[in-house]
C-alpha cells in the first residue's frame, strides 16, 4: 500500500500546487509568486517521475543481476507489510532459487567431467574449428600426449588416426594400428556428431582392443586349426588306409609271381579311383580355403540397387521359379545408389539368396523379400528376408565361421567370405532368425 499511498499523495499534491498556479495566474500575484508556484510545480513532477520509476528501476537492476549471473545480492526486507517489502521478498526468493540452480547445475557439470575424464575408454571432444574441448586422462594415455589444444595436433602423432577423426560420421568406426611406447595398440575409432546451442561437434572414443582381438584371433586360429584337422584327417584318413591295402594286395601278388586276373584289376582300379576322388576333394578344399583368404581389394564404383536387384533375379530366374518361390523387391527410395565393387556385393547377394532359396525349400510359403533402405542414421542398409525354418540358436554364433555349415551340401565359406567381403566395404553383415519364422541377413554400408 505505501506505493500506492506515496504515488497519489504526490499526484494530489501536484494537482493542488496546479490550481494554486492557475490563481495566482489568474488573480495576478505577481511575477515572483508565480514564478515560485511553476517552479514548485517543476520540482514536484521530477519527485513523481522518480518515485514511479524506483520500482522499475529496482525490477530492472533485478533483471540485470540475473542476466550477469550476479545471485548474491539481498534486497533489504523490513518486515512492514508494504508492497515494497513484499517486492524484495520475492526478489530475495528467485535469486536464492536460481542460485541453488546454478549451484546444483555446476555440481552435476563438475561430477560428470570428473566421470568423463577418469573413464577407461580415450574420449575427445571437438567443435567444428578443430578446438579441443574435453580431453580425458585414457585419451591422453593412448595418444601418449599432456595435452592437445586442437584435433589438427593429432595428425602429428598418426595421420591415419587423424584422417579418421575427421571423415567418419555418426556411427562411423573405424581399426587402426597406432605405435606406443607399451607396443602396437589396435584401436576402435567411434565417432558421434552432436548439436548443442546451434554449435556442431563431434565426440570421439577411442578404445585400445589390442588384448580382445589377440584372444579373438587365438581363438580364431584355434577353430581354424580344428576344422582343417577335421577336413584333412576325414580325406587323408580313407586315402592312406585304401592305398595301405592296395599295398599290401600288390606286394603279395608280387611274392606269389602270380599274374593279376580280371577281378583283382577291377578291385585295384576302384581303389584308385577312389584315392583320386578323396584326392580331388582335398585340392577342392584347399582351393576354397585359399579363395577366402585372397580376396582382393575392392574396386570402388557406383551400383544402382535396383539394377543389383534385377540383375540378381534373372541370374536365380530358374532356381526361383522351380522352387515355385514368390520374390519380392523392396527399394526406398527407388533410386538408391550404393557405392562398393559391383562384383564382390553381386556375389554377397548370390550367396545369401541362394541360402534363402534352400531354406524356403520345405516351406509351405515360399516368400523371398529382398529390401533396400536407409535407416535413421544415414546407413545404407539391404536385406534377404525368407520364410523359412530358421536357424538354430546354437548355429547362429557359428554361421559365419569359415567351412561350417548346416546343410548337408556346401563349403561353408560362402557367409563367412560375405562377411570378409562386408568388411573390406567397411561395413558388416548381421542376422536374426526366428524358428518357424524366418532369417533375416541384414547387410550394413557405413559410407
């Protein structure tokens, strides 16, 4: 109320000293007693301008301070029940809240940097000038840096790393070898892109998984070893037992000087026979493992998914349409254009829809669903979907292991050259299956 009460006392005021002007005016006082009343009249139009400006004023220095981030300031409250009174109350009130704010804000800030910095895996962050925001204490370590100011820096230390820091996108990741002073460090590169406040920049991580990929590559070569011992042994095993006995036949027919007769040429023929048959199987198998260990660089040119598609069905026309199976093509947009090397992707996509095709074989819907899209983060993605019976959970972890398979015809190195393929398009090749449902072969493109 005291603003109130101050604003129209001083209006009253005014409007009194007005009419006493107006009469001296009027009933002519004289020069000196009106000059006097306009004077007083000036003065107290000054005082009400200023006493209506004070509140503003106060909302506007309140404002200020809050803009400035300037929490500190207590307004005085008496405690007298005025307007003015319940006004610095409820200053004092937001600025204690906001303070408490910005106190909790810079806590939860602190605490994360601390998380950020003591994480084991290397995390760097950059805006889009190259300037070096955050860098934790395993990103130091693996670059075997103090300090870096600017990403630009790392091309120094390894330009293969810093080539792929700066062209790999959200998503993106990438294995490179960087030297160390502990020894040779295989990293994972991953790369995320962030907006904030209308700024871009990236965040990367950086995981040395030297020790993962040598006990992955024990173990590959451990597999590898078994399944060439079970390949060679299964072939030699029958080879050296029958020319054993051819042997031992020959050298007896030999002691006796006897002539060989009819039957016994027979017999001695098909037991060669035989050695060259296992014989041709192993050179087989030798050949299909030299052609999954020699697969040559891609040759990188632009292909057009639908023409892929096309193409892929008239290569399969007969096998499609004997199997009485329902091919169905699915591009979006329609005209999708991937860049690889036509011939080794061709080949992945012979490889999976042949898979397809003997999995439909005993199904009573005979749906093979071939799609193309790009999904929500900028992949380019094609799948071989089919409606067959599935694959047991126990030989999906094994499917894309070089010579195994579930059929009871085949090498075993067709996925297993499809992933090695995926892999030089650096991107990957995934599947889900469903027994009773289907498989879906799900292949990745980075870009």
């Amino acid at each position: 109320m005291d603003y109130k009460v101050g604003l129209l006392g001083r209006i009253a005021l005014l409007a009194g000293s007005l009419f006493f002007l107006a009469y001296t005016i009027i009933d002519e006082w004289g020069v000196f007693m009106i000059s006097l009343f306009i004077i007083m009249v000036i003065i107290q139009i000054i005082f009400l301008l200023r006493y209506s400006e004070s509140s503003f004023k106060k909302v506007r220095t309140f404002l200020d301070n809050i803009k400035q981030d300037k929490y500190s300031q207590v307004y005085p409250v008496k405690f007298d029940g005025t307007e003015t009174d319940d006004l610095h109350i409820e200053f004092n009130a937001i600025l204690a809240k906001l303070k408490e704010d910005q106190a909790e804000k810079e806590a939860n800030y602190q605490y994360f940097r601390s998380v950020f910095k003591h994480l084991s895996i290397g995390l760097i962050t950059f805006g889009e000038n190259g300037e070096i925001q955050i860098m934790n204490t395993s990103a130091k370590r693996i670059l075997n840096v103090d300090e870096l100011k600017n990403v630009d820096q790392i091309e120094n230390l390894n330009k293969e790393l810093f080539l792929a820091i700066k062209s790999l996108r959200t998503g993106g990741s990438e294995l490179i070898k960087i030297a160390h002073p502990d020894g040779i460090m295989q990293l994972s590169v991953y790369v995320i892109e962030l907006l904030m406040r209308g700024e871009k920049f990236k965040l990367v991580s950086l995981q040395n998984i030297q020790s993962e990929l040598e006990e992955k590559e024990m173990e590959a070569w451990q597999n590898l070893v078994k399944i060439l011992t079970h390949e060679i042994m299964n072939s030699i095993a029958p080879i050296s037992s029958l020319a054993g006995t051819l042997k031992g036949e020959l050298e007896n027919q030999l002691e006796k000087n006897e002539g060989l007769n009819p039957s016994d040429l027979e017999d001695y023929l098909m037991g060669i026979t035989t050695i060259e048959k296992r014989s041709e199987g192993l050179i087989s198998f030798v050949s299909d493992f030299r052609s999954l260990a020699h697969i040559p660089a891609p040759k990188f040119s632009s292909i057009r998914i639908s023409n892929l598609f096309e193409q892929l069905e008239t290569l399969l026309h007969h096998q499609i349409q004997a199997g009485e199976i329902h091919l169905i093509k699915e591009i979006d947009p329609e005209e999708l254009i991937l860049f690889g090397d036509q011939t080794q992707i061709e080949q992945v996509m012979i490889n999976l829809t042949q898979n397809a095709i003997q999995a439909v074989e005993e199904s009573d819907e005979k749906i093979i669903r071939l799609r193309a899209f790009i999904d929500e983060a900028g992949k380019i993605i094609i799948e071989v979907c089919d409606t067959g019976k599935g694959i047991e959970e126990e030989a999906l972890g094994k499917i894309f292991i070089p010579f195994f398979t579930t059929k009871k015809k085949g090498s075993g190195i067709g996925l297993s050259l499809s992933k090695q393929i995926m892999r030089r398009h650096k991107g990957n090749i995934q599947v889900r299956s469903t027994i009773g449902e289907g498989t879906v072969f799900k292949l990745i493109f980075n870009g």
